[in-house]
C-alpha cells in the first residue's frame, strides 16, 4: 500500500526519479507497393521520450516545463497524470504512483490540455460541473461557492448557460480551467492551456491562475510555447530537449546566465549620426533613425554614458534580450547528437 | 483544504451514476430530431420479408414452417424487430474504438470515473430516449398488425419476456462495449464489427426464426444447428424473447434459455471489464 495521508509541509508533492519513456514507431515507407509489403514486414524504431529525468516539486511551487516540440513535455505530464505508464523509473504524486490511478489520487489533481476538451461539447458547461461535482464527490455548498468564486474570477458568468459548442476558443479555455479546478485539486498539470488564444483571454487567464495559485498553494506544472506565461506565472523554469532535463532554476537565474549583453536603443535626430555609432564597434542594427545596440552586459555601465555624449541622441532605452531568445539559445543547447535511435525490425 | 467529501462509497457513486444517467439524456434531447424518421426506416426491411413468406406461404400447401403459420412469422419479425430496438447498439463499438483512437479516452483515465459505468448510463440515456420518440410508429405498426398476433401470453409469461428484453439490452451492451475495446490493439475496428453484424444477422434470428435450424445436423449425434446456437449468446438479442411471447419456448426448455442469457450476461460483462483493464494498461504502455 503506498501513503495516501496529507503531505506535510516539507514533503515534496512531486519526486520523479530516472523516469523514462519509449515508443515504438512504425515506419511507413513511401508508395503503395511499400505499403502492401509493409503488412508483413515492418521496421520500426525505439524512439526515447524521455531520457530518465529527475525531477522534485514542493507543494505551491509553479513551475514552468519548456522546452522545443517533440522535446518530451507532453509524455512528461502524461506520465505524471497516470495516463502512460514509464519505461523506467519511478514517480510520485501526492504521495501516489499516478498510473495506478487510485481515485484517492485522482480526486486530487487535475489535467487540462490546451488541444482537448473535456466539457460536454452540445451541453452548457453549468452541466458538466454538476457532473464532475458528484464523479469528485464535493459537498453541495462548498461545491457552489468555488464555482461561483472560479467564474467571478475568469468573468464568464453569462457563457455558463451556452452549449459549449457556440463558445468561442478563449471563452472554453476558461470554462475548461473553472471545471478543473471544481474539486480544488492540490497539483494542476496545465498542457499549453493558453494556445492560440488572444492577448486578452491569455492576460485574464495569468491573473486568475496567479490568484487561484497563491489562494490554494496549488502546484501547478505549465507547459507553454509562450514566454508571456512564464514571465507572468513561474519562479521556476525546467528545460526539458530530446527528453532530458538541460536546466533547472528560477527564472532570474536562466536570465542571468544566459544574457550576456543588453539591448540599447538609440533615437536619433541626426541621420548621418548612424556612421558614428558604428564605430563604436558594437553589433548594431540601423533601422531609419533608430539604432538597437547590442553591448557587451559588463560594460554597459562604461560605454552607456559615452554613447549619450554624442550628439544627436534624441532617446535612449535598455532592455535585457528577450525571454524568447534566451530561451530559444537554451533549447539550441540541448545535446542533439545524443537523441539515439535504435533501430530494429519485426 | 479540500472540496471533497471523506467516504461516500456506494451511495456517492449511485448519486454520480445518476447524473451521468441525467446529462447524457440532456445530450441525447439535443439529437431528438433525427430519431422518428430513422425509426420508420427501420420497418422497411421488414415489408419485404413479409412479402417473401407470403409468397412462400402461397407456393406451399403447407399451413406452417417450422410450426410458423404465416400469422407467427409476421408477428414474429415484429416482435424480433422490438427486442432488437432493446439489444442493438448503433454506434457503440465504433465509438469506443474512436475515442481509444482519437485519445478522448484519456479523460477516463485522469477523473475518477469508470468509463463501463458511463458508457452503460448514456446507452440507457440513448435508449429512453429512442423509445420516447420510437413508441409512436412502434404503437402504430403494432396495432396495425394486430390480427397476425395470437391472443397476448399469460402474466407470467409476459414479466418473463419482459426480463428477456431486459437481459437482452445488457447482453447486446456488454457484447458491442467488449467488440469495441479491442480498438487497444487494433486501430481500426469496423471490420471486425462488420463480421459480428454478420453472424450477428444470421444466429440472432433476426434474418428467421431459430426453430428453422431445428432440421439441420450438425454431424454430432442427436445435436441440430439450432441446439448448438442455443448455446450462443447470439439469438437472445432477437430470437429469444420474441419465442417466448409467441410461447414457441416453455417449461423447463424456458428456464434454461433464460439461465443461459443470464449467464452470458455476466460472462461478457466480465470479459468487458478484463478488456478495459488491459486494453488501458496496453494503452498507457505503448500509446497514450
């Protein structure tokens, strides 16, 4: 039997040891003789999703798995929500192997999956929270104050009562997070939920998993493609290429260590300025009168004030390197060579 | 912290079954339209069939085949027609098998729900609310074919058919839900249900009365195709109840048909419960 009690304090929600995962793909080679005489003989090959990652959560943390397509993310989670079972390795949630799937372990957490609904798709979603209010067994008064809380929060208090089918995109992704989070579960795994949305469904939807977050000392795994999510959401960023874990820490620290230099900005009033700031001898861009510099981080503080003598500067702005970039570099990074293949016939 | 209520057991799970039961019939109320016409559609095939033994009738100086006058065989397509409106499940296997295909299966493995328990609510939901809009030209045709009926069974009879229909429901369920999850180990499943229609056809007695088989040896000694197939869980999803109402079946050879359907009952239900816990298993292995 394993240990369903209440994780205290100090005890991590989340210990995941040497997880690893395989597929077997079937190749299918081009053309339809290629086709026919695949129904007797198929090759396929091992491909390894995850490399045996170790991972540890405390309760509360928010963290952010990123990391390019292909790189692992999804299997993780899938693994960590008991859908798949690893091919080696061990993991706990909560206390629970998550692919033994005791209902004990599965009334604490929840999925949601940016691509997938889980709403009745022809009801209102006001029905599909009745159902999961009795499948998660939750009191009729609390059950009624969270809902009512969870849509107050998000502002969709009128698209309850719609079939969920005539929502729109954004306006579903809200309600999908309202019903994951029904049974107030202690982990939330979060697959992309803010793809494809507009600026302002993906704000609202920041500033309610922040509060719901910080209220329940939920922890939430994100995975995202946008670098808005993580700004706005994690402390923590795990950097998961070609199924293994190439970096670990908070945020600031990936910033830190990946930003070498800063970007100036230079409005000019003077075009012919252009020549003098080239001189200079940074890397630089001329766009019109505009100038973006790229200098060097630890003589930004020697070089700003002389640039700014010059003359014809009109304005001037720092900024640290995008979060996109730095975290493009990173994923660059990642050992690509060591994505090996077995290759096998059947 | 949490929403949840501690214990609950079986009440709490009658209460979630119950709503499954409420919603999926909500769902279903969205869909009612296209019921009523396919119904009618469904007495087409029959008119044939009529037509057929009517000339059969009238190129024989026979009064009956296989103890059928023409009268019973009317009454007794009609009556198959009716237990098939219990035991058919249009859609069933194929949806199973798209849902494991698609991956929307996943969200039974992530709440805690049984994915059995819920198919079975929103097939009865599907159901009642086929026999709501179907009992108009089911009542119709019944009454306009009253004179081929021999006088109604007796009470006990008609809660014995009745229970025939009943079993005859789950029967058809468990059967089509297992034929489906075999989509954990092969995607595509439409050919398999396709066999199984076919036999399905032909060992229900939807196609002719069991009893027909009665004459055909089967090579053992003493034993007719139509012993054999009593066997089979095939003709309680047709042949069966619609026999017991028309009193072809009595007495002992009663009983022990219903014990048989009874029994298959259980054995497919189990062996649709074994083939969720593998087939998951082999999904949480290989695909997810």
């Amino acid at each position: 039997m394993h240990n369903s009690g209440p994780s205290s304090v100090a005890a991590p929600v989340i210990e995941v040891a040497g997880l690893a995962k395989e597929y077997r793909v079937y190749d299918k080679p081009e053309g339809l003789w290629a086709s026919v005489r695949g129904l007797l003989h198929r090759t396929s090959r091992v491909v390894e999703a995850l490399r045996g990652v170790n991972l540890t959560v405390g309760r509360g943390e928010f963290v952010a798995l990123l990391g390019p397509n292909g790189a692992g993310k999804t299997t993780f989670l899938k693994l960590l929500s008991g859908i798949i079972t690893p091919s080696r390795g061990t993991a706990r949630v909560l206390g629970h192997v998550p692919w033994e799937r005791a209902d004990d372990f599965r009334r604490r957490f929840a999925l949601v999956m940016g691509q997938r609904n889980q709403l009745w798709w022809d009801l209102p979603a006001a029905e599909s929270f009745r159902l999961h209010k009795e499948i998660y067994r939750l009191d009729a008064a609390r059950f009624e104050r969270t809902r009512d809380e969870l849509v107050d929060l998000l502002g969709v208090k009128k698209l309850v009562l719609q079939p969920v089918r005539e929502l729109s995109l954004g306006e579903r992704m809200k309600l999908e997070l309202v019903a994951a989070l029904l049974h107030e579960p202690e982990v939330l795994f979060l697959d992309e939920p803010t793809i494809g949305l507009d600026v302002v469904a993906q704000h609202t939807i920041h500033e309610f998993l922040r509060h719901v977050q910080a209220e329940r000392r939920t922890t939430v795994i994100l995975t995202t493609h946008y670098m808005k999510d993580v700004a706005a959401l994690c402390e923590r960023v795990v950097v998961i290429t070609h199924g293994d874990i190439v970096h670990d820490g908070p945020l600031a620290e990936i910033v830190d260590r990946f930003t070498t230099h800063k970007i100036v900005t230079l409005d000019l009033d003077d075009p012919s300025a252009t020549a003098r700031i080239e001189r200079c001898g940074f890397p630089c861009e001329v766009r019109g009168p505009r100038v973006v510099l790229r200098i060097d981080r630890q003589r930004i503080a020697d070089v700003l004030p002389e640039i700014l003598r010059s003359d014809g500067v009109r304005d001037v702005s720092v900024e640290d390197v995008p979060l996109e970039e730095i975290v493009a570099e990173l994923f660059r990074s990642g050992a690509p060579e060591r994505r090996a293949v077995v290759e096998t016939a059947r | 912290m949490s929403g949840r209520l501690d214990g609950g057991g079986p009440l709490a799970s009658m209460r979630a079954w119950w709503t499954m039961l409420a919603i999926c019939l909500e769902e279903r109320l969205v869909y009612r339209g296209d019921f009523a016409l396919g119904t009618l559609m469904r007495f087409l095939p029959m008119v044939t069939q009529v037509f057929l033994w009517t000339a059969v009738f009238a190129a024989t100086s026979r009064r009956d085949v296989a103890g059928y006058s023409r009268n019973d065989i009317v009454a007794y397509y009609l009556l198959a027609m009716l237990t098939r409106a219990f035991s058919s499940m249009p859609g069933l296997s194929t949806g199973i098998a798209r849902s494991i295909r698609d991956g929307s299966v996943k969200k039974y493995l992530v709440q805690p729900v049984d994915y059995v328990s819920f198919l079975l609510a929103a097939r009865i939901a599907h159901k009642l609310v086929y026999y709501a809009v179907a009992i108009l030209p089911f009542g119709g045709v019944f009454i306009a074919c009253r004179g081929f009926f021999p006088p109604p069974p007796d009470a006990t009879t008609m809660s014995i058919f009745v229970l025939s229909l009943v079993l005859s429901f789950l029967l058809g369920f468990f059967m089509e839900a297992t034929l489906g999850m075999i989509g954990f180990w092969v995607l595509e499943v439409s050919s398999l249900v396709f066999a199984y229609m076919l036999v399905q056809y032909l060992l229900s007695g939807h196609m002719f009365p069991i009893d027909m088989l009665a004459g055909i040896p089967t090579g053992l000694p003493g034993t007719s195709l139509a012993d054999v197939v009593r066997w089979l869980p095939f003709e309680y999803t047709a042949y069966f109840p619609a026999a017991v109402w028309l009193g072809k079946i009595r007495g002992p050879d009663l009983v022990r048909a219903l014990a048989i359907e009874a029994a298959w009952v259980v054995v497919m239900a189990i062996a649709c419960r074994v083939a969720w816990k593998r087939g998951t298993r082999r999904y949480a292995a290989f695909g997810g």
